[in-house]
C-alpha cells in the first residue's frame, strides 16, 4: 500500500484479483487492524475454498451448502493442481491437512461469505449454512434481545474436534544450553528476552531502542516507570514483526537483561559504530548490516541452537515464553500479575502457560495430611 503496509489477497488463474476476497482482506488488515500474517493465513484458506469450487463445479457463492464435502477434500487432496495419472488419497490414507489446519481454513472462509453478505454480493440464506442460527424466542428471557424474531448465531456448523495438544515449557536445562551456544551478545539478549521476559518473538523483533529503559530512575527519558523496565508497544514495522497483543504495556526487566543488553550494545557499536536502525536487534552478521531482524530469523536462531546445544528436541520460541509463565507461576506468581506479564488481556488467556512442575506437584501431594485415625489403627 501507498502507506508501507502490507497485507495478503486472492487472485485467479489470470492472475486478478478476485474483488470480493481482496475486500474482505482489506477489511481485516486495516479495518480490523489484525496482523499482516492473519491476512496470510485468511487468503489460504479463501484460496482453497475458490480452487475447490472451481474444480467441483461449483459457484462459491452457494457452495456453502456443501461444506462437508470441502472438508473432505481438505483432509484428502494435495495442494497443487492434480497430475494426470495420479491417484488421489481417500479413507484409511494419512490426511493431507490435519483436523487444526482444516478448521483455521473453515474460519476463513465463514469470515469471507459473513463479509460477502454484509456487502449484499452474497444472500443472507448462506449464514445458516455456514452458522447455527436460532430464534431469540427459543433462548432464556434474560439473553432475548429486544426485537420480536430476532436472531443470533449460536454456533459453527462445521468443525472438526482437534487432537488435544499442549505447548511445552522449555526447562531450565536446555535455556542453559542454547544460552551457552550462542556465540555472540545479541543472541544471548535474545535467549534471555524469550526465556526471562516471556516475549513473543514477534515483540522481541519489533523492539526499538527507544522502547528500553534500563536506568533505575527513567525520568530523565520522559518515563515516570520505576525500575528497568521495556515498554512493548503494538506498531507496523517493515521487519514483518507484530505484537499480538493489541494494548501496550511496560514488561520489568531483571539485571540479567540489563547486563546482556549492555554487552549488546557495546557488540553493536564495535560492528556498526552509530549506523543502523532504530530496532533493538539488528543484523550484525549478515548483509544488509544493520538491517531489522525478522521474526522468521528468530526461529532460524533458535534451531541453529537447538543443534549446537545438542538438544534431544526441537525447542521453539513460544515454549521459551511457557517457560517464562512457567517458572513465574512456580515462584508463587499471582494469575493477575502473570496476566500481565504476559500481555494478556483476558484471565483466561494464562491458562494455557500454567506448567506446574513436578517438585511442586510433588509438594502438593506431601502437604496433604494423612489420616490419623488410620494411622492408629495400624492400616496405613
């Protein structure tokens, strides 16, 4: 765009852009104000539902009646066009697309045809295709709306039952390891920022200089914040990096990232003297110097750690952040004051970073007093 942000669309076999879905995209981007990458994740699964409807025939804006078979040609079909000859998967075949990545796409297109019915290029009989749709006179007296037949949505229609899967917590011992892999400063603040500070690694790529402040006393940089301390801040950046969460918010920081930084800094210097860009982290190693790093170089990092470091498992960045609400949550921490460490914006988000360790388990189940009565009388 004329303003330097960016955002994913659909095109068709001549390379157009489809109208409707490049609409709706520009709606989520920046009427929604939702992340670059969200939009790319959206025109995915918008283009699968256009390729599908154009290989089965079908016009896509009925064909929502016919989701159920979209999900099966999702779970069995290869992406790509198909080649002649070629047998495609069926029933008892390893499913080309599992049950999450099937209904992140289902999301998608329900997101595309709600929006193609609000600009009227889709009829409105398609959300209780899509949606299951009740009259308020069937629900309690106490949630009815105000208007006589009017109706709300009370569920998807189609959506597969996902496999339960919990994102691990790094231990101690392998943010040791990679922390002693990492051969110069800037990796090691990196370590530190997701491991101790619990960022994203899109927070930690977005960092500016200006967003630290290490000093005990900041007022002299215009902060009334006591104590070193990083202020997260949601912005675009050319660098692809995006905070998720949509507020700002000041993250206290220990002396163990203060001292890393230091030694950042003074490494920076020596490379670059005053020359790069304002973000914190910045390419030292690799051309062009001084350049922004990527979210994506993160990763890179960590699985070039994860090798050096001879780790028995991969070890990504949000598991250095579980690892983080993990420990904190193990020192005592209060749900509230984890929830805002984190940057969460609702209680129920901390949830899933809850990784009780095993010593504490242990300790729950010691600290569980034994029946006396069973003592004495010789059963136990």
């Amino acid at each position: 765009m004329p303003s330097g942000a960016s955002y994913w669309t659909v095109i068709d076999d001549e390379l157009q852009v489809v109208p409707v879905a490049d609409q709706w995209l520009r709606h989520v981007r920046f009427g929604r104000s939702k992340a670059e990458l969200t939009t790319k994740a959206y025109a995915g699964g918008a283009a699968l539902y256009f390729i599908w409807c154009r290989r089965t025939g079908r016009d896509w804006r009925d064909a929502a009646q016919d989701l159920g078979l979209f999900m099966v040609w999702l779970k069995y079909t290869p992406t790509g066009d198909p080649v002649p000859g070629q047998l495609l998967l069926g029933p008892g075949a390893e499913p080309v697309r599992k049950e999450r990545r099937i209904n992140g796409i289902l999301t998608a297109v329900r997101g595309l045809l709600t929006f193609a019915v609000s600009i009227k290029a889709v009829s409105p009989v398609v959300l209780g295709q899509i949606y299951e749709i009740a009259d308020a006179r069937d629900l309690p007296m106490e949630i009815q709306g105000e208007g006589p037949g009017l109706k709300v949505r009370v569920g998807v229609q189609h959506h597969l039952q996902e496999p339960e899967t919990e994102v691990d917590r790094a231990s101690d011992e392998e943010i040791v390891a990679m922390f002693q892999a990492c051969r110069n400063s800037r990796d090691r603040l990196i370590i530190l920022l997701l491991s101790r500070v619990g960022l994203r690694r899109g927070q930690v790529a977005g960092l500016r200089r200006s967003d630290c402040h290490l000093l005990m006393d900041s007022r002299t940089l215009g902060c009334r914040e006591e104590g070193a301390h990083l202020h997260i801040v949601r912005r675009e950046n050319p660098n692809g990096a995006w905070s998720k969460s949509r507020r700002s918010w000041t993250q206290p920081v220990d002396f163990l990232v203060v001292q890393a930084h230091g030694q950042y800094i003074d490494e920076r210097h020596e490379r670059l003297g005053s020359a790069g860009s304002d973000f914190l982290l910045v390419n030292l190693f690799r051309n062009p110097l001084g350049a922004p790093m990527p979210p994506d170089a993160i990763n890179e990092l960590l699985e070039e750690l994860n090798r050096r470091a001879g780790l028995d498992r991969p070890v990504a960045p949000h598991m250095l952040r579980h690892a983080m609400a993990g420990n904190a949550s193990d020192a005592g921490t209060q749900l509230d004051v984890l929830q805002a460490l984190l940057g969460q914006d609702h209680p129920e988000s901390v949830r899933p970073y809850l990784h009780p360790s095993r010593t504490r388990l242990r300790e729950a189940v010691d600290r569980v007093p034994s029946p006396r009565e069973l003592i004495a009388g010789g059963d136990l």
